[in-house]
C-alpha cells in the first residue's frame, strides 16, 4: 500500500506540533488531513478487499459509520496532543498526569469502538474478510501514529 499521501499529511499536522503552537489555521490544516487519510483509507480498502455485491452494499454503509466513531474518538487524541503542544515549555507533574490519563481514556474508547464495530462487520463479513479489514486499518493507524510521533517532541 501506498502512503505517500498520509504521510505528506501528517507531515502538515507535525509540522506545526513540532513549532508547539497551534491556530485555528493549524486546526482547520489538521482536519483537510484527517479527510484525506480516510479517503486514503477507503482507497487501500477497495484495492485490498473483495466483496460479493450484497457485501458491499452492507459494508460501505457501516464502514463510514466506523470511521466517524473512530474520527470522534480521535479527536480526544488531537485534543491530548494540542494541550501537550500548549503546555509543552511549562510542563507540570499535574499536567503531566492530566494528559496521560486523557490519552489511556481515548485509548479505551477507541478499543471499545473497535470492539463493537467488530461484531457488527462480523454480521455482514466471514470472518476472514473482517480479520483482513482491521490488519489494514491497524497498518493505516501504525503509519499515521508513526509519522504523528516523529513530530512531537519528548516529554522533558
């Protein structure tokens, strides 16, 4: 698969992590990003897949419902990294925590997502197909934390 376009657009997004400050300029700059990493998405996912037309005509449907539950949930990781961003030059111990336990919320949210969604492509998917789904959504997501980390400065 290729990301060359997800990575250009996190590029964007760490670019402006890495300056620590973040405008509404910077916010609106994230979100034409996070579009077209779910158009990449959807991209990798129709050259990757193989539906049977009544697969199809069920999965897309529920597909985009996925990814607007994981964009919401996504968000409260945006909304950890802007804070740390704002924070990062007068970090506290209680910030510090405070962030810490924001992100294992996110992580838990996206996991229960993640584990409904499961059970509801398992109704309209073998189990194969469903398996190979999340090998590329999880292939996807390594790629973008990947790139999105290489752009945030470690915790002094």
């Amino acid at each position: 698969m290729k990301y060359i376009f997800i990575f250009m657009s996190i590029l964007l997004m760490s670019a402006h992590l890495q300056a620590q400050t973040l405008n509404s300029e910077a916010i609106a700059d994230i979100s034409k990003s996070r579009q077209m990493i779910n158009d990449k998405r959807n991209t990798a996912l129709a050259f990757n897949m193989t539906f049977t037309e009544a697969e199809r005509e069920a999965f897309w449907p529920l597909y985009s419902q996925y990814r607007e539950a994981m964009t919401n949930v996504g968000t409260r990781k945006l909304d950890v990294i802007v804070d740390y961003a704002a924070h990062y030059e007068e970090m506290t111990e209680d910030k510090a925590a405070d962030l810490l336990r924001r992100y294992m919320i996110y992580e838990e949210q996206a996991l229960k997502v993640k584990q409904l969604y499961i059970e509801k492509f398992q109704r309209i998917l073998p189990p194969t197909k469903v398996t190979r789904l999340f090998q590329i959504e999880n292939r996807m997501d390594a790629a973008v934390s990947l790139k999105l980390s290489e752009g945030i400065p470690l915790m002094e």
